[in-house]
C-alpha cells in the first residue's frame, strides 16, 4: 500500500486572480489528494494537501507551473502530520 504523506505548500509569484486556487482544487481531485488552498495576504497562496507520494509529486510538478495565466516564482514544501483531510476545498 502506498505511504500517505502530508504537505504544507506556499507558491509564490503571480498567483492570485488566475485561478491558481480553482486550478489546484481540480488537479488535487483528480489526483485523489486531500486539503485545502487558500490565498495568503502577502499574494502567495497556501494549500495543504494529503494522498500518497506518486500523486503528490505529480501535484508538486503541477504547482511549479500552474494554470496558463499565473506566473509561479517559488514553490516552498513542508512536510507535517497527517490531518485526515476528507475531499479537498477552496477557502475564502
């Protein structure tokens, strides 16, 4: 069975106001990963997100590059505790 991590990501760049958070929603859901993305005050944008190593490494790809109109500067990776995330959600 595949080893379930948990990741704390900020991207940095051009991010907000090109649906990077939309984006990420949909590609995480796709890949079957767990969390949430949320816009920082400082422009950056902040997820946490949870599924297994194959998955998150095609997510972490996805996140250098982002959707067509944002502009990715820096990708920062932490990993943490599993949070037991179900599903995986936008927040305001």
């Amino acid at each position: 069975m595949a080893k379930i991590k948990s990741l704390q990501i900020q991207v940095t760049g051009r991010v907000q106001k090109v649906g990077f958070r939309f984006n990420a929603q949909d590609t995480a859901l796709k890949l079957r990963l767990n969390g949430f993305v949320m816009n920082n005050t400082d422009g950056s944008v902040y997820m946490e997100v949870e599924g297994d190593e194959d998955s998150l490494n095609q997510f972490l790809i996805w996140c250098h590059q982002g959707p067509e109109w944002s502009m990715v500067t820096g990708v920062k990776v932490v990993e943490q505790d599993i949070k037991g995330y179900e599903g995986f959600f936008v927040k305001k």
